[in-house]
C-alpha cells in the first residue's frame, strides 16, 4: 500500500487508487490512513464524522461506509487467493484496522528526512541539512488532506503535520543563513512573515535576512511589525530573544561578517 497525504489523499493499492469519492467515506480512510497499523476506535471514527451529535443510526451508517470502502479494496486486488479486503481493512474489538504492509508513504518519509536534516543542521553541516530538509518539504503539493473534508480528530492530526512543516521549513532556512544565501531568502521570508504575522522564528531570519543584506532599517521595520501584531492581538511583548536580537540589530552586530554567534545564538535559540 502506498499513501500519500500531504497534499491531496492518494491512497493506491497494487498501483490502483481506492480513494472513494463520497466525503465521510474519504474521512474514514484518511484517517485509517494516518493510524496505519493501528486500531482506530469505533467512537473516534463517529467523533470525527459527527462530532458531538452522532444520530442513532450511526453504528449502521459506519459499518455501511466501512463496506463501501473494503468494495473498493476489492475492486483494486480481485485476486482472491491473495489478502481479501476484510484482511487489508480488518475489524478488530472496539474499531478497525488498515494492516495492509505500507510500501511507501510520504508523511513517513517527511519525518524521516525532517530528523536527518535537523541532526545535520546539529552537527553544523548546513550544506546536507539544507539538501535533506529542501527533500522533506518537496514531498509537499498543497495542505495536508487538501480535498477530504475533516472533523475535529483529523483537523487535530492535520495541524500537528502542519506544525511539523513549519519546523522543516524554519530549519531548511536556518541552514540556507549558515550558508550565506541572505539575498536569495528575502522574497520567501516576507511571504512567511505576511502568512504568519506572529511567527516569530520567520520574523527573526528575516532581520538576519534584510541585516546582512544591508537593510538594517528594514530589519527594525520587520521587529516593529511583529511588535504591533503581538501586542494588538494577544497583548505580549516579543519574546526577550526576539528583542535580544533587535538589540543586535540596534547596535550594529549585525552589519558585521557573518559569525557563529550570530547564527547559533540568535537564530538557534528561537526554537
């Protein structure tokens, strides 16, 4: 079995699509999907089809969609001599299990690469770190689950993906500052900081970005703004690291060569 979420689902068995179109089926299988090999709960399926108001009829109406979905299983293997779709998606005590062997699977291999250039990245080799982490977020076609709509247990799912992305993303870009590529980051790092107005790791490459590209206005301009985005919505000042690193930018440490101290430190420690 191979399955691909990050971005559109995609889930192939033998090379042939089982994917259905109707929603709640495409949301049970999603979530089947991201638990391979792990028994979902019959509540947490019909918690994240209804939510709180699940109709009397949903033990019936779950085991329907359950059918509709081993269909399609059957439609992609017809061989019968080999695993039958009660065999792929099983019903075990208490929920359902896909135990199909997954052969490929790209949130799987995002986490795996993410590791891998996060300990590179450790081990201050900038130039792997940022060839591995540019692998894990080229895995990426869109938002997670893009087209299956979600309930409240895959939009709990999707945002700890999301927030995982984020992080590769900031790691790929710290590792592209260690390598001097300041220039090449404005454009992307603005649109980071327009997409994410609060996000104050994106807010601090991007000072780092514009200073040693020769913008130290532009730096303190980009602090004022996370500033008053900080302050009007939640009411906080930035973090004492964030203004550390304006109090950098202030006194000129910035202007100078780029430095281990620099780099570690100030962009680093904003983990």
């Amino acid at each position: 079995m191979e399955i691909e979420v990050l971005g559109p689902l995609d889930i192939r068995l033998d090379g042939t699509s089982i994917v259905p179109s109707a929603g709640k089926p495409r949301q049970i299988l999603a979530l089947l999907a991201l638990r391979a090999g792990r028994i979902v709960p019959v509540p947490v399926l019909m918690e994240e089809i209804w939510g709180d108001r699940i109709p009397r009829s949903a033990q019936t109406t779950l085991q329907t969609y359950i059918l509709q979905l081993r269909r399609r299983i059957s439609a992609a293997r017809p061989d019968v001599r080999r695993p039958t779709a009660k065999d792929v998606l099983s019903t075990r005590f208490g929920g359902y299990l896909l135990s199909e062997p997954v052969l490929s699977s790209d949130v799987g291999t995002f986490q795996r690469l993410t590791a891998e250039g996060s300990a590179a990245l450790e081990r201050g080799e900038a130039g792997l770190a940022a060839d591995v982490l540019g692998r894990a977020l080229s895995l990426w076609h869109g938002s997670a689950l893009i087209d299956v709509p979600t309930g409240h247990v895959l939009d709990t799912e999707i945002l700890g993906i999301e927030e995982a992305r984020a992080r590769a993303l900031e790691l790929r870009i710290e590792a592209d500052l260690r390598l001097g590529r300041h220039a090449e980051l404005l454009g992307e790092l603005r649109m980071l900081v327009a997409q994410h107005p609060m996000h104050e790791s994106f807010h601090a490459q991007l000072m780092i970005a514009l200073c040693r590209s020769g913008h130290t206005w532009r730096a303190l301009d980009v602090y004022q703004q996370l500033r008053s985005a900080l302050v009007g919505e939640l009411g906080v000042e930035p973090s004492d690291r964030i203004q550390r690193l304006h109090q950098q930018v202030l006194g000129g440490g910035l202007d100078k060569p780029r430095s281990t101290y620099v780099e570690r430190d100030l962009t680093l420690e904003l983990r």
